[in-house]
C-alpha cells in the first residue's frame, strides 16, 4: 500500500512513525516521478509492515518541502525515528532502492 502524506498527516504517519517510512516527494507534471511509480508500488507490496511508503506532492506542501531540502524531483527520503537518514534523488532502478531500504531496517 503506498500512503499519501500531507501537511495534515506528515507528522504523526512519517516524523513519528515506529518503522521507517520512504516518502517519495514528487508532483503531478513530474515525468521521471510518473515513471517511479510503479516502483514505488511494488517495493510497498514487497516491504509492507516493515517500511511505510507514501508519495507527498510538493505543489500541494511546499513547506513540507522547504523543510526536508528537496530542491528538485523525484526526491526520495527515508525517515527512520523521525530523523532523515537517506535519499535518492532522481529515478532510481528498483533493485537500487530495494538496497536502500535494506540498509535502513539493518
């Protein structure tokens, strides 16, 4: 399942979250972001209840984005105790990803 994170929501479902969680900061007229989603969707299939993922739009949560330093799309961060503790910025092949989330639950 890929969650859909907000100004409304980010901090209870990403900053205190009790497993890590990749958020995938992208927007709408984003092509390489168009192009990860299907990834995204699949490495939340394969790492569901060990990893939250989601998607934030940053159009929708410009300070959401300020706040985290993504200066261009697709960002991917990952959050481990409310902390960023990695990022991928630009596509990414899904066994390149699928590496850093093993290294985040290691």
């Amino acid at each position: 399942m890929v969650y859909t994170f907000d100004e409304n929501n980010f901090e209870a479902e990403v900053l205190k979250s009790d497993i890590p969680v990749f958020v995938d900061f992208y927007a709408d007229w984003c092509g390489p972001c168009k192009m990860m989603g299907p990834v995204i969707s699949k490495l939340a299939d394969a790492y569901e209840g060990k990893v939250k993922v989601g998607k934030i739009n940053v159009d929708d949560n410009p300070e959401i984005a300020e706040q985290f330093n993504v200066m261009s799309i697709p960002n991917m961060v990952f959050f481990k105790n409310g902390q960023a503790v990695d990022r991928q910025i630009g596509a990414s092949p899904q066994a390149a990803l699928a590496k850093k989330f093993d290294a985040v639950l290691s």
